[in-house]
C-alpha cells in the first residue's frame, strides 16, 4: 500500500541533512518535471517583488522568498519532519519508534507543490509554493504535473493506494484507474463533513498505521485493519471514495 498525504503550508525550518538531491527522490520518473520547477522558483525569487506578488507574500513571511532561492543549497530534513500544522501535529513522527518511521518512508508520499510526491522520508528543504499558484516560466501547476505524477504513480505498480490529500493536490495528480485505490473523505457519524477535524483525522489515521504496520494490499485488507482498530470506515455511493467516520 502507499498512502498519499497533502502537504501543509507551515513548515519548520532548517535541517541537517544535504541539500536537494532530485535524482534521490521517490518517484523519480518526474525528475524533469522537478527540476524546470525549482529552477522557475529560483528565478522567481531573485526579483523580491514580483516573488511576493506571485506567492501572495505579507512583508513579514518574506523569508520564505530566501527559502525557494536557496532550494538547491539549502539543508534537508526528512519531509515528514518538515511539515507542521494540524496533520502532521497529530501524526507527530518524531516521536514514533524507528521501525514505525521505517515503515512510513517505504509507504507514505508527500505530495509537495514543486517537486510532487515525496517519500516520508525524502530530504525535502523548506520552500513556498501553493497547489493554485501560477509560477512565471511554468505552465499552470495542475497542467505541469497532473499527467506526469498519474503517469508515475502507475509505473511505480502500487497494489493499492489510500489518498488522503485535499482536492488541490489530487488534481496535481490523480491516482490513475489503472490502480486500485481509495480517497478518504472524514465526515461525522451523520455524515456532516469536518475541517479541522479532518485534518487532525487523517493524521491519527496515518499514525496507527505507522504504529501497526499492517500489510495492507486492497481495500478489503484495509478495512479488516480498521476494525480490529475500532476505526469505523464506511462505504459510499461514490466508486472509490470511503468516509471515515469520527465523533464531533
């Protein structure tokens, strides 16, 4: 099974890994694909100005600026460290044993803005970059990547995938229909959807998994494990599509 996670917009800085290697990355039929991205965020980011603008920048997140200028010297940290906010809150990698981090880099992508999915535990430096942002010198995002990322979803031959991304990022790249897979919609037991909770749902989700490591090949399999996890999966009228089903 792979997973395939949305990023977020609020990352931590720094690291210590090396800078940027594209050739290393998960996926690597999009290494082009990647590169004609960074190069056109590093351009974009020697004009201050224009960089602001297009990235919808305030003066005080500017340093972000500084990040995509740097995206091919910068330091690294794993991408699953990278990322903060609601999701990546409540999966807390850092704090899971290494088996359980393991496990996450052989089964979780990451899917970023300039360089499409990543592995959990791919080298990532900070950087912006929005699923709807228009990039000079790129065609639009969803144009640039969305056959690209299908294309090597499929060579990569996953048994099944579970794609828990938003819909901005699931149209930078579709799981293809060659590919047996599940989008995950959280709603209440009423069926009312949910935001934050959403967010938080899916990280709680990716966190029991990691901490179970289950070989998990169909949706089938997937769903034996949520039950014997009290984690109630529900089918709906929508080929595809699984609500997760948590309290308000």
């Amino acid at each position: 099974m792979k997973i395939l996670l949305p990023p977020s917009e609020t990352k931590r800085s720094g690291g210590d890994g090396a800078p940027l290697e594209l050739a290393s990355l998960a996926l690597p039929g999009l290494h082009a694909h990647r590169s004609a991205t960074v190069d056109a965020l590093i351009d974009l980011a020697a004009d201050e100005e224009a960089a602001r603008r297009v990235l919808k920048l305030s003066e005080r997140q500017a340093g972000d600026i500084l990040h995509n200028r740097t995206l091919r010297t910068a330091p690294t940290m794993p991408a699953i460290d990278r990322y903060t906010g609601v999701l990546f809150d409540a999966l807390d990698a850092a704090s899971l044993s290494t088996a359980s981090r393991r496990w996450l880099g052989e089964h979780v992508w990451i899917h970023s803005a300039p360089l499409g999915p990543v592995g959990a535990l791919d080298g990532l430096p900070a950087y912006r970059l929005a699923a709807g942002t228009s990039v000079p010198g790129l065609p639009a995002l969803r144009r640039h990547w969305a056959d690209a990322t299908s294309s090597a979803i499929a060579e990569s031959e996953p048994p099944f995938v579970l794609d828990l991304r938003s819909e901005a990022y699931v149209a930078l790249g579709p799981v293809p229909a060659s590919v047996p897979s599940s989008y995950i919609r959280v709603v209440t037991e009423h069926g009312r959807a949910l935001n934050h909770f959403n967010k938080k749902s899916k990280g709680l989700l990716v966190r029991a998994l990691a901490e179970d490591r289950p070989r998990i090949a169909s949706v089938r399999a997937l769903r034996r494990w949520a039950t014997a996890r009290d984690i109630v999966l529900r089918d709906t009228e929508e080929a595809g599509v699984l609500e997760l089903v948590v309290a308000e």
